[in-house]
C-alpha cells in the first residue's frame, strides 16, 4: 500500500524579526521579559504615520507600553491592558481596541524591583536617579513610575494630511500642555544604545494622570514623591510592515537628531 505523503502547512500571518537578549535559543513567552514593537521607530519619525497594524493583536503582545495613533492624531498609551489616546486638544480619553497603529511598543509588565523616592527630582536628577537604579547599560528596561509630579509637561500632534513630512520638520505643529501638582504614572522605557534606529534608545516616557483626564508625551517633569518599577527585559520582538511606503523607506539616512528633536520637542 502506498504511503501518502506527509505535508507541513507553515502560516505566517506577518513577517518579524526576533532577537534574544539570552544565549540558549528558546520559545519567548509574551508574560516573561519581551518587548513587542509594532513598526520601526526610525520610518514612524521619518514619516510613516498610516496605521497597519490592530489594537487587538497589540494587546495580545503586551498591558504596558506607549506608541502613536494613526496620522499622528495625538499620543497612545498602554496601562493595565487598556488604551489611552491624547489628542492635541489635550484631551485624553480610553479607547476601543478596534483601531490600528502604525507604532508602538508594549511589554507584559511585571515588576522586579521597586524603589520609592522622596523629595523633589527635576528632570536631569530624575534620569541621574534612574540611571544609578538601571546599571546593566545594555540592559533593556521597562519602568513604571507612579506619584506626585510638581509639574508634567507633556505634548500632542494634530492629525496631519498627506504628502506626509518627517516629525522633526512639524514641530510647530505641537500642541503642549503643562500640569502642576498632579498625580499620575508615567509609562516608559529605557532602551539601549545597540537597538537604536528599530528603536528609540534612551529614556521615552508617556504619563496618565490618575483620574486618567490628562497624558501626553512627556518632554519636562519635576517629580516630588515617586515609586519607581522596573522590570528588566531580555528580548525583543519587531513586526516589519508589509506595506509599500515601508518598502520604499529610505533607511540609510541618518536621524539621530531627528529624534532627539522630536524627544525633546525642540531643535537640538
């Protein structure tokens, strides 16, 4: 009798590249230390804002995290599995997980260590703070920070219209918003040096206030009383669109100012 042959159906639903922080290959569990990116952080800066990519897988990948809306309509936020859009009227509202990204970055979050802090911390001190705390440089971090905030500032895009323009160059266009005496959580990252372009290396945070009327992209803060969580991440995940803009993307261009401009807010 003849043997039917034996097929295997391989489904690939998106094209990703996977890379792990540890030696020993193994199956990444989304609960345990992965960081999930939806999109290259050097396309999105450079001009790719049309989303492709489904809130609802976003969550599947991550409860914590930060990332843009489609057409720069504002920031995004990922806090507890819920989603928060700030817009550039400075409204900040939960939102449906019905809609696409064209960037994010989220992570299961599960803190390992916890540190409170009392006193007051501008911003320069905050990151020194951080860093004594953060002391593995390579080390991919996510961090929470939960407490009163003397002052936030934070800012928003206006959604923007086709032929699009790289961020740097629409930073007129910025809507800030500055809080005094405000409690709230900022949602960030700190990511190394080595990840840079996929990536935006260095600290990027986004806050909600606690009565969750409040966000943005936070370019000033002075912190008073703060709990800081870390939870320390040992590999990375990145969702490559399958689009024809991003085919076309000119990556060879380089745009470390850019987005230190656009981090900041403002020209370097």
């Amino acid at each position: 009798m003849k043997k039917s042959p034996i097929y295997f159906l391989l489904a690939v639903i998106c094209y990703s590249f996977t890379a792990s922080a540890q030696q020993k290959a193994k199956v990444i569990n989304p609960s345990n230390g992965n960081l999930f990116s939806a999109g290259l952080a050097s396309a999105f800066i450079g001009g790719l804002y049309d989303s492709y990519y489904p809130y609802k897988q976003l969550m599947q990948q991550g409860n914590f995290g930060l990332g843009a809306p489609a057409r720069l309509d504002g920031e995004l936020l990922v806090f507890k599995g819920h989603l928060y859009q700030t817009q550039a009227t400075g409204k900040t509202t939960e939102i449906a997980d019905t809609g696409k990204t064209p960037y994010a970055v989220v992570c299961f979050f599960n803190a390992t260590k916890v540190y409170k802090h009392s006193g007051t911390l501008n911003k320069a001190a905050f990151y020194s703070y951080l860093d004594s705390l953060l002391t593995n440089q390579n080390g991919i971090y996510a961090i929470h920070i939960s407490g009163k905030f003397k002052r936030v500032k934070t800012r928003a895009f206006p959604p923007v219209e086709k032929p699009y323009l790289p961020l740097a160059s629409m930073l007129d266009r910025q809507h800030f918003f500055d809080h005094a005496d405000m409690n709230g959580d900022l949602i960030g990252f700190r990511i190394p040096k080595f990840m840079e372009g996929p990536h935006i290396a260095g600290y990027h945070f986004h806050f909600l206030s606690t009565d969750k009327a409040f966000g943005g992209h936070v370019v000033d803060l002075i912190a008073e009383d703060i709990t800081v969580e870390i939870d320390p991440l040992s590999s990375f995940t990145l969702d490559v669109p399958q689009t024809t803009d991003f085919n076309n993307f000119d990556f060879a261009k380089d745009r470390k100012e850019e987005i230190k401009s656009v981090e900041n807010g403002k020209k370097q």
